[in-house]
C-alpha cells in the first residue's frame, strides 16, 4: 500500500488494495488531503465531525475502525465497510500506515508550494523588478493566474498566529500568492478589490487588515504589496505622505499651484510630458517647470523611476489621509 503512495496512488487507491485482502469494502478517510471519493461522502462527514471533536453516531455498515494517527494527533481514520476475516484488522492498520504516507507526501507537497509562493511574494516586496511575463509565469506554475493583475492584502494578526491566517486564506482563495515575513501575511489575490475585501473583512476577526487598489500589470505587484501595507500602517502612511508629497500640498494651497494635479498626471500617462500636457491644457515646459519644482520642495525628481515609485506611493497615502488632514 505504501508502494501505491509512492508511486501516486491516492486514498481510494489504498482502500481498494486493503479491500482485497480484507474481503470487504474499505473507505480511507483523510479531510486534510482534501480527496474526494464518491460514495464516502457519509463516512467523511462521520470522521469529520469526531476529529472536530463531536461524538457522531457510527454510519450502517461500519464494522471495523482504525484510527489514523501521528504524534497523538488523530488525522482521519480507515473504516471496514462489512464483515472480513479475523485478521482483517492487521490490513487496516497497514492501510493507515499508507495514509499517514500520503499525508507526508501531500505535506511536502504544500510546504514546497508555499515557499515557491513566498519567494515570489517576497522577491516583488523587496523591489526587486521583474519583467510582467516572469511573474505570470512563476504564478501560473502554482495555480494563480495574473495576467489581469490583482490586489495586494497585508494583515497583521493580534496574537501572532500567522500560520492560522495561512490556512484561512489558502481554504477560501487557493489561488492566492501568500507569505509571512516579520510577523506579517502579505498576499497577491487575482481578481477585484471587491473580492479582495471580502476576504480581508473574514480574515478582520483574526487580524488588522491592509487593502491595495487593483494594479493591472503583474510587475507592478510589488508596489501593491506595498500599498496594503502602508493601508495598514495608518501612522506611518501620514508619515510616508508627509515625506513626500505633503510640500507640494502645501505649495498649492498657499500659491494656488497645481503640482499634485500636475505629478498625478504625468505618473498616469507613463511619464510622457507632451500626453500630460495635453491631458492639462497646458503647455510641455509647463509641465517640465512643475516636475522641477516638485524636485526642488520634495527633494524627489519624478523623472527617476526610484522617486517616481514612492511619489507615487506618496500619491496614495495622500488619498489614504487626505481627510483627516488640516486644512
């Protein structure tokens, strides 16, 4: 039977092997593979319900049961469907045994999924840029698809159980891209920030929760991750502002200037003066002027894409805190 797991076999695979000797139906019961076996639907609620810690009464036909055990953690158990033989009990141990191989097998498994996850989680978070066909690449080979791009979510838990945010995220959105560095869950999740939302409010009662908007292009993931965290940080998000584009919020209001429309502009349209200044009714060395002039009160130069990227991000802590703001 260990040999069937091995080789790739699954449960049922197991079960039919242990029902030949024992002379009877055999169903192999493992809720965390998440195998599904028609017609043991039943036998799962049944093994479901006492692992959960509930006394369900044993399901007609169950004659024999063992338990599938490691640690003194009970994982699931092996029911003998109908009468076998008096050794039959020694084929349902040995059937356990497989199924505590395949829990191994479906473990190692996961951990080496979720750590190709996490390095592509962590290498966008750290600014490393890479090209948007690599990223999509690397997700698509662990099942998320983002080539429309996706929301970024931070979450904080207030007891430091991490792991247990982990297993919430990855029952409600197996496509999701997650990791845990320093304490904190950062996760990519393909799809609209309406879906992301909702699962930042089920993941609220375990944690503080950050939201990104939807970036559209997978290489700009990175600042997403970005974004949910300053969400998070509402503290440091007025800091971030304040070291960014507070002067130029407050050139415009003492001098009646447009330098924030004008930089929100010109990030909007992919840095291209001329398509800003059109975009403003204005003309190049207009624009030109202000881009030197938010140089010159920010000590930023948005013509550099490493300024660009935390103007940009100056931008959106300013959205974040713009009514809390004196005026």
């Amino acid at each position: 039977m260990v040999g069937a797991v091995l080789a790739g076999e699954g449960l049922e695979r197991i079960a039919e092997i242990a029902a030949d000797h024992v002379g009877a139906p055999v169903a192999v019961i493992v809720p965390r593979t998440g195998e599904a076996v028609d017609g043991w639907a039943v036998y799962e609620r049944y093994v479901s319900a006492r692992l959960g810690g509930s006394r369900p009464e044993r399901p007609p036909g169950v004659v024999a049961e063992v338990p599938i055990a490691s640690g003194g953690r009970e994982l699931g158990a092996v029911l003998q469907l109908g009468p076998g033989p008096p050794n039959s009990g020694e084929y349902l141990h040995m059937a356990a045994i497989a199924a505590l191989t395949k829990v191994a097998v479906v473990e190692a498994r996961d951990e080496t999924e979720q750590s190709l996850r996490g390095s592509l989680v962590e290498e966008l978070l750290s600014g490393e840029r890479i090209e948007d066909v690599e990223v999509i690449r690397r997700a698509r080979r662990m099942g998320a698809d983002l080539t429309g791009g996706a929301v970024a979510l931070c979450a904080e838990p207030g007891d430091g159980a991490a792991s247990r945010l982990l297993g919430v995220i990855s029952a409600e959105r197996p496509d999701a891209l997650a990791q845990v560095l320093d304490g904190r869950v950062y996760v990519l999740l393909p799809g609209s920030v309406e879906h992301a939302a909702a699962l930042a409010s089920r993941l609220s009662a375990q944690a503080a929760v950050g939201v990104s908007s939807r970036y559209a292009s997978a290489g700009d993931l990175g600042q997403a991750l970005e974004e949910a965290e300053l969400v998070l940080d509402v503290d440091e998000v007025r800091g971030f502002y304040d070291e960014t584009i507070a002067p130029l919020v407050h050139h415009d209001r003492e001098y009646a200037t447009d330098l924030v429309a004008t930089l929100d502009t010109y990030l909007a349209g992919d840095c291209n003066v001329r398509e800003a200044a059109h975009a403003l009714e204005v003309q190049p060395h207009t624009v030109n002027y202000r881009l030197e002039r938010m140089k010159e009160l920010s000590g930023l130069d948005p013509t550099r894409p490493e300024d660009r990227e935390r103007l940009a991000l100056g931008l959106k802590a300013y959205r974040i805190t713009r009514p809390s703001l004196p005026r």
